[in-house]
C-alpha cells in the first residue's frame, strides 16, 4: 500500500512541475525574446584606372633549334632595352613565358620537321595609362608581335573598396529596416557583420584580352587605348537585432 502511494505522490510532483515550466513559458514577455534579422547586401563604386599591365610576346622561326632561340633572345633583348629607355622601371618588368618548340608539316602522310618555334612572354607593370599607346606602338616596332592582355588598374583601390564596404552595411540596414517593418518591429544595433567579398591578387584588373598578333603595318599608327571605369565590389552579411515597436517608444 505504502507503494502505491509513493508512486501516485511522484507523478503528482512531475504533473506540477510540468505545469510550472509551461506557465513560466507562456508568461516570458515577448519583447524579452531576442529577435534579429539577416540580410546580405552588396555595393560597387566606380573609379577611373590610372595604371595598366601589359602582357606580351616574342615571336621567333629558325631553321634549327639555336638560330631561333640566338634570334628570339636579341629580339627580346631589344624589347627590353626599349622599354628601359621609355622610362619603365626594371623591376616592372618580367619574363613570365617561355617556350622552344619544333614546327611540323603535317600535309603528307608523315611529319616533317621544318625548324623550330620560340616565343618569349614579357609582363609589363605599373604603367602610366597616358603611355600605354606609345609604349606598345614601340615595342612592336622592336620585336613584339603578340599582344595577349592589357589590364586596367587603379592606385586608388583600397579607397574606393572601404567606400563600397560602407555603403554596403548602410543598403544593408536600409533591406533590414523594409523586413522588420512588415512584422512590426524597428532595426536596433548590429550584431555581427562578415565580408564575403572575395579577394585574390587580380582584384586590381578588368582585364581586356587582345590576343591579336601585331604586324609592322599596325605599328605605324599610334594604339588609342581607352580604359573606361574599373568597377569596385564589395559584399557583406549584416545580422541586425529588432525591437518591437511600442517597446521602444515607451
């Protein structure tokens, strides 16, 4: 009997405690819930480059495997020259590719070898954009006749870039602001905030990819290069806490 007892005296103190919880649940006033809201925005600012990087090759034939190289070595050494005397400096300038290949004629039934191919890539840096068309229109004249990309840059990168992040956690407020009002709520302080702009060494470049090979009748008109506006993004994700409204007016 004392059993029996015991066992109906248990379930009671569970069915109370049971009842506790749920009441102190329904009784939690709502503006002590936290609330937020998420958004993600992303904003661009425009800027005028300033500095371009041109890429560019030495194209060379030979009958035999060293004449070639010996023709495209001078000829590269000429580039290099040129461009020291138009004022670039050393260290903007860089052999990036290099290859010596031999050159089959494929007509027959079998390949025949008929010399030898050699071609030398120059990357040139941190130019002055109101020299880019001479120094190209030179450099064809001495040696180059490939023209694989010109990219565009700008010195004022890192500005421009804060700037477009600003405006991005302010669209993102303003996005915030639009959902809390639907449901009654106001946007309150910022509870985290996470940059998912991506970044990688080419963030500077809007590059414009010639890939045309340039003969001496080109190289005697001046190359009219015209850059136009590099677009600067930047991407973010806003967490916002919310208030509800009559909450913050008292």
């Amino acid at each position: 009997m004392k059993k029996g007892i015991t066992v109906l005296l248990f379930c009671a103190l569970l069915t109370l405690t049971a009842c506790q919880q749920e009441g102190t649940a329904e009784n939690t006033p709502e503006e002590d819930i936290d609330r937020s809201v998420t958004v993600n925005s992303t904003e661009q600012v425009s800027v005028v480059p300033d500095i371009a990087e041109i890429v560019y090759s030495i194209q060379t034939q030979g009958s035999d495997a060293q004449t070639c190289q010996e023709e495209n070595s001078a000829a590269s050494d000429q580039v290099v020259a040129l461009l020291k005397q138009l004022g670039v400096a050393e260290n903007s300038i860089r052999t990036t590719g290099y290859y010596l290949n031999p050159v089959y004629d494929w007509s027959g039934s079998m390949q025949v070898l008929t010399g030898y191919e050699a071609v030398t890539t120059l990357t040139i840096s941190d130019l002055p954009m109101d020299q880019v068309g001479e120094i190209l229109t030179q450099s064809v004249d001495a040696g180059v006749n490939n023209i694989q990309s010109i990219s565009y840059l700008s010195s004022e990168y890192d500005q421009a870039y804060q700037e477009a992040l600003s405006l991005a956690v302010a669209a993102a407020r303003t996005k915030a602001e639009a959902l809390a009002q639907t449901e009654g709520y106001t946007v309150g302080e910022i509870l985290s905030v996470q940059e998912t702009s991506g970044y990688s060494e080419a963030r500077y470049n809007d590059t414009a990819l010639a890939q045309s090979t340039m003969t001496a009748a080109a190289a005697e008109e001046s190359v009219s290069i015209m850059p136009g506006e590099l677009d600067i993004e930047a991407s973010v994700v806003v967490e916002f806490s919310m208030q509800a409204q009559e909450t913050q007016e008292n």
